[in-house]
C-alpha cells in the first residue's frame, strides 16, 4: 500500500493496490493546537472595595506638573531667585523700575542702529520675515487640540510706518477714547480698556515709556502677574492689501485704464493712512499710538491670535497695574450706594467698563446694545435729577438707540451745552442710570493706585485634589499698623504661552482668618468670568493672618496636554516653541518650591531610613540565600562523603572476604592434618581473627589486622561441625565481636545480608564532618576489645542524637524563614549552618548598586510561552490600559501667588509694614490626627518667604474643635454636623466674641 499526501489541501489519501477509492483522513497537526480560554475568575468585590479602587485610580499618586519646556533652561534659577523676593515696594517704584529698564533697552538699541545707518528690525516679532515665509508665528499661537482650524487672520503685506502714513505722529492731540477703532482682531475688551484709560489724564502716556520715531522702534511698559515687564517693538504693520508687484486681483482692476505713475497711486490707495491698516486702527489717518501700543500688547502674549476674547477688566489691570473686581447688577444690594460711592467716583479711584453677553449665549443687538460686546464707562454725571453716564464703543461707531442717544427728543441745545455733546456715529452716546442696569448684566471695577500704596508679593505651587476644600498650603502675613488693604489671590495669566496651558482650568476663592479668633473674618467672591484672580478690599488692624485657599480644578480631556504640544510642534515650529517656552518656563519659576533647612534634615533623614530598611531587608534576604546554599553545600558534602565511605567499606568487606576465605581454607586444611596426626577429642586449636568495631581504615592492609590465639571455648566444637557440615562461607565476626552463629541468607554477591548492613553502618557512623578543616574525615582508634568497642560506639551515637535532638528543639522555636524551611529536610544535619559568615556593609552598598542599575537595564526578552497565569496578568493589563483613569489619573497643579496692598503714610513708606510667607506642610514628616487641611498651625519661617509647620505632638487634642471648624464655611449646611460644645459654644463658633480664644 502506498500513501500519497497532499500539501495543498487538508486531507491524504490512501492509494491501495486494488484500485479501492481513495479515503479521506483529516490532518489534525496543520497547525498548533489552540485549547479553549479558560473564562477569567471574577473576584467579587465590596460596593466599597470598588469605589476605594476607583479612586486610586482616578487620582495620580506622585502629583507634579512640566514646569520647564526649553531643555536646560539657565534662566530658571535667575527669575525664581527674583521672584522670591518678598520687600515691599511701592506701586509707582515698580512701575519706574520697569520704566527705566525699557527707556535703557531703547536707547541701546538707538545707539546701535545709528551706529550701522539701519532701522530697526526686531528679530522676535519679525512681522515682513513672518508673511513671506509662511511661519505665521506673529499671527497663530499653538493650538492645543487635536483639529486645529485655520487661522482667520489673512493680511497681505507689510510696510513700515513711514511708508504707510504721509505724515506720522504717534499722538494728535492727546490720546483719546475717540481715537480708538477695532480692527480685525477679536480684542475689544483691550480697545474697551483704552477707551476707559483716556478718561484719566497720563494713564496711557504711562504705557509707552520710550521711542525712536525715526530709527523705529518703540518701549512699552505693562503689568503682569504683579509686576510690571518691558517690551520692545520696531515700527512694522500688516495691511489688509497686497504689494503692487505682489498682486494679482487688485492690479488687474487697478489697470482697467490708464494712469499716471499707477504703482504710486496704487499705494496711495491701497496701503496709505489708518485705513489701510489691518489690525487696530486710528481714527486720524496720520496717527500711530493705537496700532503700535496693540502690536506691542500681541507681542507680551505670543501673537495676535492670543488677545483674542477677554475681559475690560483685565486689560486695565495690564494697562494700568490696578485690580479688577467683578460686579454683576442682579447682585447690587443697595444701588443708590452704587451709584453715589462708586459710579461717581470713575476715574478717580476707579475706572469701569460694562459688558453684555455674560454667559456667552447672546447675539445680534437689543436698540443699539451689542450682545457679547464690551464698552467703556466714560463719565458719570447727575445733573437736575437725572443721573447720566457716558458710554463708548470701542468700534468707533454703533451706539445706543434708546433715551438720551443721539437725535432723541430728550436732548435740547441747553442739553448738549451741559454735557458738552455732539452728535455723530462716533460710538460715543449717553444712557441713564436706569436703563444702564437694565440693558448691561455686568460691571469690571478697576482700583488704581497711587504712590502712597506698597505692594508685597509671593508664589507658590500646590497640588489640587479633586475633592473642593482649603488647602494644606497657606499664606500668613503679619500687619504692623491698621490700614487699607487690599488682598489678591491671583495665578498665572496663561495667555502669554497660549497652548501650554494644559487641560485644567482653575477657580481661585481664599477666605482671610485672624489669629486668636474663631470664625474667619471674609473669604473672596468666586467670580463667573474673570479666572485669573479674586481680591478683597477691606480695613485691617495690625496683627497676624493667615489667608485659606480653596481652589477648584476643572479638566478639558479635548485639551492636549503640555507634552503632546511640546512633541508636536518641536519639529514643525521650533522657532514659536522657543518662544512660547521661554514665557511658560519664567512663569512658572515664580512658584518654584525652595526647600528649607528643615525640610532637608527631614528628607536626609527620611532617605537614610529608607535607605537602611532596604539595607536590612537585602541583608536579611541574602543571609537567607546564604544559608541555604550552605545547607545544600553541606547536605551534598556529607552525602558525597557517606557515599565515599559505603564505596570503601564495600571494597574492604570484599578484601575481606577473600582473605578470610583463604584462612578457612588453610585452616580447614591444618585441621585435616592435625586430625590425621592427633585425636581431634584431647587437643585442638582454633584460629580466632579479632576486629575492631569499625572497619579498617584506609591504610591498612590485610597482613596488618591484628590476629589473636586463645584456647577453643565451649562451642569450638560446634563451629568446627558447622563449618565442616555446612562447607560455607567462612565465619566473619560482626563489628561488635558477636560469635552467634553467621545467617546463611546472602545477597548477589554471596555477602550475608546482615554482615553487609552492620558492616555499611558500621563503616559510616564512626567518620564525622568537621566543618572547621573543610571536610577532612577523621578516624577513630581502633578497639582491641569488644567490650570497650560497643560501649565506645553505643557513646558517641547516644551523643549524636542527643546534639540532634537539641538542634530540632532550638531550630522548631525559631520563627520559619519562607526560603528555606520549605525546601530543607528538618531531619537533616544543620550543624554547620551556623558557620556562615555575617553580610558586610560593602557587599551591601555592592549589592544596592547592582539592584539599581539591574532596574535601569531593559529587562531581556522572553521567548518561553505563556502561561495561563501570565494570560491573566496581560488582560488584567489591558483592562489597566483600557481605564482611562489609570492612563491619565487627575492630576492637577496650579501655581498660585498672593498679593497684598497696603495704603502707608509718608513717614512708613520705609518700613517694612507687611511680613509675608507660605506656610505648607513639611511633605517628610507624617502628619499627625490634627494636622490637616483645617488647622492654623504655629509656622516657623525660613528666611525665604516659605515657612512650614512645626511640630503638633506637643499640643496633642488642642484646638481639635476649631481645626475642625474652619473647614467649612458657614452657609455650608455640613458645618452644622461639626460644632462642638453646648449651645451656646456652637453659636459662639458662628458669629464669636472679638474677645473670644480658642479653648486651652
């Protein structure tokens, strides 16, 4: 029969001789056998187990946040050391300081450009290079989401101011709110502010500090998160139409005739005066101050794209150094007050805008009033009865279409010689007071402040649980005189590295607690739209404060985070990346924690426990590998030795057969001639061979056994017939001398079976392992008696168990080592365990070193297969990297920084009146029951701003009640749950005595 197989398909067939048809066989091993998966054993769970394992994924378990993006950025270390600088100064020194740094950045650059005969051409915001290239980085920020749409900005050349005004002047008459004209960015909210500014004589004068018109380049001055920064622009602009020789569309309707000089005129058109300009605009054609100063602004924050949306309020704050507060109409108490006290007092202390559109659903105009539209309060006037204000468009035209607008029938010429107005779509317009608080949702109050207010200021950064509390961290500062105050908690304005901003987004409230006194004094109010900081303006006397923060974190998952931006665009755009960086590293260096004293003498200490737990758990660990190679050593030792010995006794007892078996038959023979020769009956002899209890020992050969001659005892007779009878082997005493009669049961060797086991143990038991000379076997002396051989014998093995016994007793007391007892024999010989030498503190540090760098190393490929264990930890893997928690567990970290305004006399402008400083939790000490994110600790300063808490195990149980109260606020309902006393102690925790301490 003869088998043909197919290779192409899945059978054989059997080709039989007979010509029967072929049968099909199935193939089973085409491929490897796959088994059925087993289904996953589902441990079952407590409804708390999961919410307690959910947790610990939601929220990551080492909290930290990038806070470098330019690679070994030596700058750093320079702006936090500034920035830690806790002096006060005064508002008008800040403001001069950055003054004089910009005008000295402006006359250098002077001098260098006259020194070459060239204009200025700023290498950082090249506005020319940008265009013709494509880079687009003056134009387009990083986009930190994942399907970026195309930026709207599409202007067609650039030139420089001479080029494009005939007759430029960077101010006409003064800086007005009239000169202000939107262009095609979305920064009305910064036009707003402008127009807001001109109210108030020298605030925008205040913005640029310095100017060359001629070489072109211009400083400005602006106010960033708390202090003031200088920047430097040249005198380049976009226009909305493209060069003469560049254009395609605007040249061919351009030369639809004839013209003289056509390119002249094409300029004179198409990119000469404001109108030609692309972004912001002056309403005068020749004027510069508007374009420039926003140019300027784009640059601080990147780009163009960047002011885009935003709040008047803020931009006054940068403008002006003041701080904005949040005023929203459906919450003024008392509008008469509102009115008197601070509508009347605009540009005076304070400076407003108004806004529509607050939650961002508006649309269209209601009677003149854009929604989502920001405008500028310019005047406040009562004048008989009627309570007017002046309002500005930022746009330079849309206006109000209600009472007292333009053209309406309240105005008169008595009117208009009053207020001193004309008409015209200026986007200039009055409103009353009335239809002001209907028509406008919400408010942006602006304090300024003169020379007489100092200024301190400090950063830090913390870690924002999901859950909304206060703060393990706080600030605390100290008042040394009674005074106006103004407090602010800001963090860091992200708009000036735009795509690194990550996916929270944070929400700042603090609440201000006086020591000695129960209940806090004000906490902030959490504005709707204004982020970027809270403030409280209040009078305080001197004394010491701590400030709480409770700041909540939102999370944006359609938000790349930093470090997909930075993967993103450091190939594509490095030259933006740079620069963006560069602002996103100087920023956060403001927070940057500096460790102090303390807190490193609790890290090295901490670090050495650790260090020496790991010592002893690895010296633990190696005694143990140690000992049981040891014992496996020893254990393979003595039964390498015992084989030896049972091989040498058997060649002895061979040996000594034979030898025997020549003397039986010599001696038989001298008795079959003694017999012939005397009568058997009256004399006789018997050859006796006398051994001692133990085998011979290695040297010793058979002429050196010891042979005795004694008269024939009572039973010669009966050996001598037996040996005659039986014609056996010849009679070989046993290692104790025993003359009882030789069984004649033997192995295959014809070696009686219990000579050959008396003999074996006979020959081992005698020898010993002296551990302390490496395994050297010694020999016993030789007994020439039986008697003291037995006894000899029956010592020592009395000895040797009664040591063993004694071992087990010791061994069965001692706690079990998992790395040995379930793999050594309890009934083995452990008596040179105990030799092992100790772990010396080098092979330590060896061994640490070498776990260390073993880590390091990629661990090798492994090529086995896996097993079912293995199955189930690679899908309890993939369910790990299925739960989004566990991929990108909530991980929010914020740098935050408060501000402190105090209003001094002229004889304290020297004195240090406010001491401020953060106080956080040492991270190296384990905090005790009372010292949690409630407490106001006592705090030991530093000497770098930063201060921690002592110790609280000296003060175990006080202040329980109070720590435990001043984590929640008063209208939050769970604070009824946590007061603690009677009756009257609990209303003393609400609304307390001024008098009233904490209990002792």
């Amino acid at each position: 029969m003869s088998v043909t197989s197919s290779t192409s398909s899945e059978s054989v067939y059997l080709e039989r001789d007979d010509d029967i048809a072929p049968v099909a066989r199935t193939v089973i091993a085409k491929r490897p056998v796959s088994t059925a998966k087993m289904p996953k054993k589902i441990k079952q769970k407590t409804p708390q187990d999961t919410i307690d394992e959910f947790w610990a994924k939601f929220t990551t378990k080492a909290p930290g946040k990038a806070t470098t993006v330019i690679p070994h950025n030596s700058y750093v270390d320079l702006a936090a050391k500034h920035a830690h600088q806790t002096t006060g100064i005064t508002t008008q020194a800040s403001y001069d300081e950055a003054a004089a740094v910009c005008q000295a950045k402006v006359a250098k650059i002077v001098k260098e450009c006259r020194r070459v005969n060239q204009k200025y051409r700023d290498p950082h915001f090249d506005l020319e290079w940008d265009l013709k290239w494509g880079k687009r980085d003056t134009l387009e920020t990083l986009y930190n989401f994942r399907n970026p749409l195309q930026s709207k900005f599409k202007p067609k050349s650039v030139k420089r101011v001479p080029d494009i005004f005939e007759n430029p002047r960077f101010y006409i008459d003064g800086p007005t709110a009239s000169d202000v004209r939107q262009g095609r960015d979305g920064d009305c909210w910064l036009l707003a502010a402008l127009c807001t500014l001109s109210n108030k004589p020298s605030l925008i004068e205040r913005c640029c500090v310095a100017r060359d018109e001629q070489v072109g380049v211009y400083g400005f001055v602006f106010h960033r998160d708390g202090e003031w920064i200088s920047e430097i622009i040249d005198d380049k602009l976009f226009l909305t139409k493209p060069d003469f020789e560049e254009s395609f569309l605007e040249r061919v309707l351009w030369e639809d005739r004839e013209r003289v000089e056509s390119e002249e005129q094409y300029r004179k058109a198409y990119q000469s005066g404001s109108g030609s300009l692309y972004f912001a605009q002056c309403v005068h054609p020749d004027e510069t101050w508007v374009p420039l100063l926003e140019k300027a602004y784009a640059k601080a924050h990147g780009d163009f794209a960047a002011i885009e949306g935003g709040f008047t309020g803020e931009g006054i704050e940068d403008l002006t150094g003041g701080v904005t507060s949040e005023l929203y109409t459906s919450d003024i108490l008392d509008t008469e007050y509102f009115w008197k006290e601070e509508l009347m007092k605009v540009n005076e202390e304070f400076l407003f805008g108004c806004s529509t559109g607050m939650w961002g659903i508006g649309w269209g105009e209601r009677r003149g009033i854009l929604e989502l539209h920001a405008y500028s309060v310019m005047r406040a006037v009562e004048v008989d009865g009627h309570r007017l204000l002046l309002l500005q468009n930022p746009w330079g035209k849309g206006e109000w279409k209600g009472p007292w607008s333009d053209g309406s029938k309240e105005w008169t010429a008595e009117w208009l010689l009053k207020l001193n107005h004309r008409f015209g779509d200026d986007g200039s317009f009055w409103i009353s007071y009335k239809d002001l608080l209907r028509k406008y949702q919400a408010f942006d109050r602006t304090r300024l402040f003169g020379p007489e207010w100092k200024v301190t200021s400090l950063w830090t950064t913390l870690s924002v649980p999901w859950t909304l509390d206060y703060h393990d961290t706080q600030f605390a500062f100290s008042l040394t005189k009674s005074g106006p105050v103004v407090l602010v908690l800001s963090q860091l304005d992200d708009r000036y590295y735009r795509g690194l901003e990550g996916q929270y987004r944070f929400e700042l409230n603090f609440r201000l607690h006086k020591t000695g006194q129960e209940d806090y004094v004000v906490r902030s109010i959490n504005p709707y739209c204004q982020k970027r900081s809270v403030n409280v303006e209040l009078k305080l006397e001197a004394g010491d404060y701590t400030v709480l923060l409770k700041i909540n974190a939102t999370r944006d998952m359609g938000l790349l985070p930093i470090e997909e931006v930075v993967r993103n665009y450091a190939r594509e755009r490095r030259d933006k990346l740079v620069a963006v960086g560069m602002s996103y590293d100087l920023a956060h260096s403001k927070g940057k924690i500096i460790e102090s004293e303390e807190e490193r003498r609790a890290r090295k200490d901490v670090e050495k426990r650790k260090e020496q737990k790991q010592k002893e758990e690895l010296k633990k660990k190696l005694m143990n590998i140690r000992q049981r190679n040891h014992y496996y050593n020893v254990k393979e030792q003595n039964k390498r030795r015992e084989n030896k010995a049972k091989a040498k006794a058997k060649v002895q007892l061979r040996k000594y057969q034979k030898a025997e078996r020549e003397k039986t038959m010599r001696g038989a023979k001298d008795i079959e001639d003694s017999e012939a020769t005397q009568d058997p009956l009256q004399t006789g002899r018997r050859v006796q061979i006398l051994t001692p209890g133990s085998t011979p020992g290695p040297g010793d050969s058979q002429k050196d056994l010891p042979l005795k001659t004694s008269k024939p005892s009572q039973d010669t007779n009966a050996t001598m017939n037996s040996v005659e009878s039986e014609k056996s082997t010849p009679v070989a005493p046993d290692p104790g001398f025993d003359t009882t009669p030789v069984p004649q049961t033997s192995d295959a060797s014809g070696v009686p079976t219990e000579w050959a086991t008396k003999l074996a143990t006979a020959a081992a038991a005698p020898y010993s392992v002296d551990s302390s000379s490496s395994g050297v076997v010694s020999e016993p002396q030789s007994s020439t008696f039986k008697g003291q051989t037995t006894k000899a014998l029956e010592a020592q093995t009395s000895h040797t168990n009664q040591d063993r016994e004694d071992r087990n007793t010791k061994k069965a007391a001692e706690p079990p080592s998992p790395e040995t007892d379930s793999e050594i024999d309890s009934s083995s010989d452990e008596s040179d365990i105990s030799s092992v030498a100790d772990i010396s503190d080098r092979e330590l540090e060896y061994e640490l070193q070498y776990q260390l760098e073993a880590r390091a190393r990629p661990p090798p490929p492994v090529a086995a297969q896996p097993t079912a264990s293995d199955e189930a930890e690679k899908e309890e893997e993939d369910d790990d990297d299925n739960d989004e928690f566990l991929r990108s567990p909530w991980n929010a970290v914020v740098t935050v920084g408060l501000r402190i305004y105090h209003k001094v006399a002229k004889e304290d402008k020297d004195k240090e009146m406010v001491r401020l400083r953060v106080v956080r939790p040492n991270p190296h000490v384990k905090k005790t029951g009372h010292e949690n994110a409630k407490d106001a600790p006592r705090e030991k300063d530093n000497g770098q701003g930063n201060s921690h808490r002592g110790s609280r195990e000296d003060s175990e149980g006080e202040e329980q009640g109070v720590d435990m109260e001043k984590g929640l606020d008063v209208d939050d309902s769970s604070k009824d749950a946590t007061l603690i006393g009677d009756h009257e102690r609990r209303k003393k925790s609400i609304v307390p005595n001024e008098g009233l301490r904490p209990p002792r």
